[in-house]
RNA sequence: GUGGAUAUAGCUCAGUCGGUUAGAGCGCUGGAUUGUGGUUCCAGAGGUCGCGGGUUCGAAUCCCGUUAUCCACCCCA
C-alpha cells in the first residue's frame, strides 16, 4: 500500500511540532493570566446541533459509524467550538458560575476544499464570557484587549484587531427599510469594492435591487477607518448613531484595558458572521500580511443557545486560527524552528560496558532536577553522539569516562559555543538550570 | 463544491525536437579522524520521473483519467 498525505489535513516534522506546540503553550499563558478556566468537548456532536449555527451544512463531516451506534441519530465532527460551547452551557447551566469564562484549544473540522492557511482539519484557540440572562457590554472590550495581550506576548509583527457592530449596518437597515436578512449579501458585496472596483459594485447591488442611496451611504461608511468619520457619514444620510456610540465606547474601554489604539481600529466592511453575531465583531489581521486573511476572529451572540430553548445566554468570544497563524509564520519565514528535541542536554557514553548504570544514575539526577535529557545508547563514537544532539538541536552534551567516574568530575560541552567545562554534577546541574537553555525557546521569531 | 496551473532523489531544482545508462547542489552513509560535532578532502548509496491507462519502434517529455499541492471563486481561522 502506497501512503500519501490527505488533502487539508496537515503534519509536521518534529521541529514544527514543538515550534506549534509552544505556541499553544503561550497562548494557554495568556488565556489563563485573564482567568479563563480550560474546556474540552467531544469532537462530535449531533447534527441538529452542529447546524444551530445556521447553513453549515456543506462544511460538516458526517460520521457513519456514530450514527449506527447511537439510535439513528445523525452525528458529525464540530466545525468550531463556539457550537458545542453553546451546547455544553445550556447542558451545565446549573453548575457553572456566570459570567463563564472558558478557553478551549482544540482541532476543528470543515469540509472545505485546502488552501494555504485553510485546512480541513486545523487548531482553533477560543475564549469566550458567556452569561445568564444579560451579558455586561464590558466584556465586549475586555475580549480584544486580551487578544492583544496574545499576540503582544507572541512578539509577532504588528497584529490589528478590527472592529464593527451588527447594529450599526441594523440602524442603517432600518433606516433605508432594508430587510435584515439581505445585509450579509449587502455587505459580501461591497467589501469586494477593492477586487471589482466602485462600478462593478454598484452594478451588482443595484440587480440585487439595492437602491441608489442606501448603497452610496454604505460605500462611504465602509470608506470610513475612525470613528468621527463614520458618524459624519451617518448623521448627513439620518441614520441615528447610538450604535456606532457603543462601538466607540468599546474600543475606549480596550484602550482602557491596555490595548493601544494603534492595534484596534473601526473597519465597517466585516460581514462574518453577521447572521448570528448581534454586536461587535472582531477581525484580526497580521500588518504586512493581509492576504492571509483574518487569523483571529469573533464577537458577540446573544441568540446562540435560542435553539435550545430555555433561558438566554449571550456570549462574546474570538478564536485564534492557530494552524492558519503558524502557516504564515512559517511560510513567511516570521518563525524558525529550532530543535527537534526538547532535551537540553545528552548524556554520551564513552564506557558503555563498565559504567552503565552510572550514565543512567547521571540521567536520573538531571531529570530529577527537572532538566529534559536524553541518554545516548547507540553504537558511535563520542564525535558521533555529538553529533546527535546537534542535529537534534540539544544544547549540551554531558561526557563522562573512567577519570571523570574516577574523579567524579564531569565534562559539560556547550554544543554552539563549542566551549567545555567540568564540575560536579551537582554544579553542572545549577549551570544547566541557570542556563537560559532550559526555559529556551523552541523556535526564533523574526520581525517586531 | 466550481474553474485553472503544477507534480523529476530526503530537500531545492535542471532535463533541448519524443531517442541509448535521467543529472546538479544541499542533505544522507562510509573514510581521512577508536575521548569531541559544525569546516575541508575522498568515496558511496539513494529514482516505480505522483499514480493508472493510452498513443508510439521508443514516453520524464504527447493524450486521457486520478490523487496531492498551489491559485482564483464560494466561504471562512
């Protein structure tokens, strides 16, 4: 049988992996310095559920067996985690302490044809504040300040976090008596303004049987990159601006949070999402790199659970496209991975036959001083072994022989300085500790 | 899901008009160097030319199908 990769299903080498896995590591960091607590829900769920969301239909992968198993009831695999976080509130509503704050890291799926920095199966890192009844419009901000908290942490190049309201496009709705429902085809269209030119737009939304005003009003308040602007906008064509109020008062109040002005900023031309979504939205973009599109959406619900009947719980939340991120980083050489292995030092073993048990005691002693160690059993000379650890990307090896059991001296070499020294390991431990290599990172960030 | 481009060694790529035994660099293996890696020098291994079928005396090269990758849509992280 011939093995080959499947299409939008990725893999790394060991280097990657690692590179990826710190950065969930930080991200888990942040998420929990803003006090979310961990979740993990199964990765399937009922149709009916999966398809609370709206028409998702197309992207989910259904599952056959699950099916079979469970009385007829159709399954699939979850194609984000806001869906089974609906689900999994509305199932625990009574043990949960509200507002609710979860983070979930977690692959998801969609049945959506591969690209670079779009997968079928691929890491998403949620938070979401969910509440009982009501949800305070403060958190609204609080969610992209912590995501510049993130990527600040990151030390990525400059990440913009754009921001709109679905009430600001329903005041402009209302005004100009334009069923609700046509706003996402409404706004699909105007934000390829920049693909298809001013014309092409008009054209089209015009055959759509958008009236002339209402689509001049929305070119120009999409034009529109702060506040004062937009206002102008909507003030001059009467549409009333207590949404575009709110906004502003959220991006005051993630100021206030301590993200800079400089990475949030207005962009009225956000469509995502807007069936579901029911105030502000959020779109995060690396600058310099746009075409890869947004790595970090979300915003606020207030409907998600309605299907399940029951009380209300409006939620806001964002998720980190992880996989998507880490394709860019890498693609655009922004991050390079730097070991294969997370041991910081190899144990050599020069004297194999007569000193075994005391290269495993040496192993023992690192470890048990909580450094990451390899011991080195293969057949090779000591240039060889080195060797090993230096393609692996170990920084030390550990060389001890008949004098140095002897003496109970031991040799630590610094593989990139290619420097040696000798000590107890008593010594050679507190300098592996004190190293910086221990907490060392796993791959070099570029850029910032 | 729709349309298009691409696929040669582990990696990056050359390969003329369809013509004998498909090449290079890097990497890999061995040696110079049996207690010290990276540099250097020498030698070597490694290919169903993505896969399947067709045209032809003859296919990496032309045609069809298929799979993967990339691009544009759709949509989204």
């Amino acid at each position: 049988m011939r093995v080959k990769p499947i299409s939008g299903f990725p893999e790394h080498l060991p280097a990657d992996c690692l590179a990826e896995q710190e950065l969930i590591r930080q991200i888990r960091t942040q998420y929990e310095l803003y006090g979310f607590s961990p979740l993990e829900t199964c990765a399937v769920e009922r149709m009916d559920v999966l398809l609370s969301k709206g028409d998702m239909g197309r992207q989910i992968y259904g599952l056959t067996r699950a099916a079979e198993d469970d009385s007829s009831t159709d399954m699939g695999l979850h194609f984000d985690l806001t869906v089974p976080l609906a689900r999994y509130v509305v199932q625990n509503a009574g043990q949960l302490v509200f507002p609710f704050r979860r983070y979930q890291i977690q692959k998801v799926w969609r049945g959506e044809r591969a690209q670079k920095g779009r997968f079928k199966e691929f890491y998403q890192c949620d938070i979401d504040i969910v509440g009982r009844q009501s949800l305070d419009p403060i958190y609204e901000a609080e969610v992209p300040a912590i995501i510049d908290s993130v990527f600040s942490a990151l030390k990525l190049p400059q990440h913009i976090i754009h921001v709109s309201d679905r009430r600001i496009w329903d005041d402009f709705a209302a005004t100009f008596d334009i069923a609700a429902d046509r706003l996402p085809a409404l706004l699909g269209i105007l934000d390829k303004t920049h693909k298809v030119g001013v014309e092409k737009v008009r054209e089209e939304l015009s055959q759509l049987g958008f009236g002339e005003q209402p689509v001049t009003v929305a070119m120009n308040l999409i034009a529109c990159h702060d506040i004062a602007s937009a206002s102008a906008v909507l003030s001059e064509a009467g549409v009333p601006t207590t949404s575009l109020e709110l906004l502003s008062e959220t991006i005051e109040n993630a100021n206030r949070f301590g993200c800079p002005a400089s990475a949030i900023r207005p962009d009225f031309s956000i469509a995502r999402g807007l069936d579901y979504y029911t105030g502000t939205v959020y779109e995060t973009f690396i600058d310099g790199y746009l075409k890869w599109g947004s790595v970090c959406s979300g915003g606020r619900y207030d409907n998600l659970t309605e299907i399940f009947g029951g009380q209300k719980f409006p939620g806001v939340g964002i998720s980190i496209g992880l996989s998507r991120l880490f394709s860019l980083l890498k693609q655009e050489d922004l991050i390079q991975s730097e070991a294969s292995s997370p041991a910081v030092v190899l144990v050599t073993m020069l004297d194999k036959n007569n000193y075994f048990d005391q290269y495993l005691n040496l192993a023992r002693e690192l470890r048990g001083a909580g450094i990451p160690t390899e011991v080195y059993f293969g057949k090779k000379g000591l240039g060889d072994q080195i060797s090993v650890a230096d393609k692996r990307g170990i920084p030390f090896a550990l060389i001890a022989g008949e004098t140095e059991f002897a003496n109970q001296q031991f040799k630590l070499k610094d593989l990139a300085k290619s420097e040696e020294c000798t000590g107890s390991l008593a010594e050679l431990i507190s300098q592996l500790q004190t190293h910086a290599a221990t907490n060392r990172a796993r791959f070099v960030l570029s850029g910032k």
